[in-house]
C-alpha cells in the first residue's frame, strides 16, 4: 500500500508527474481535465480505462530504462487509449 500513496517514488506520484505534461482545457478542472499532444480530451479517473470516453494511460519511449523513470528522467506523455491503441498496432521495423 506504501508503494501506491507513499513516498516520492510512489505510483500515485509518477502519475500525477505525468499528467502534469497535459495540456490544461480552458475553463474546466484542471485536476480532472486535460488533453493529451494531439488534442484529444482525458480525465483523471479514467487512467486505464479502455471503455470509457475520456481513457488514458502512459506512453513511454521504446528504448526508455526503469532507472530513468525511477529518477524522474522520464519521458512518458500522457495518451488518449485511442491513440495508444493505434500506436501499439503499428509493426515496429528492426535492421536486419
């Protein structure tokens, strides 16, 4: 329970630093709306839920190391779950 509420490093705390990088929606609750990059409306209860409206979740780099999020060197963005979809589908190429 401490990793979830507690501490600097707690996931509550990773969130929040990463919902920070939204764009706040003029007129609403900056605490509950925002839009992500690409203009798309989010809310904070909806992290992670793929069936509502307003879903988001966390996207990070490909190549992002633990020890870079763990020390706040992150450079997760905040995503609708529509794109973050789409982004997965994508066939990521590999030199031979």
């Amino acid at each position: 329970m401490n990793a979830l509420f507690g501490g600097t490093y707690s996931t509550h705390a990773k969130r929040v630093a990463i919902w920070s990088k939204a764009v706040p929606i003029p007129g609403c609750d900056k605490a509950i709306w925002r839009c992500d990059d690409q203009g798309r409306v989010i809310r904070w209860a909806d992290y992670g839920d793929r069936f509502s409206r307003y879903g988001w979740t966390i996207a990070r780099a490909p190549r992002e190391s633990r020890l870079a999020q763990t020390f706040g060197m992150s450079t997760g963005r905040p995503v609708h779950l529509n794109l973050a979809n789409q982004l997965d589908a994508q066939p990521s190429r590999k030199a031979a």
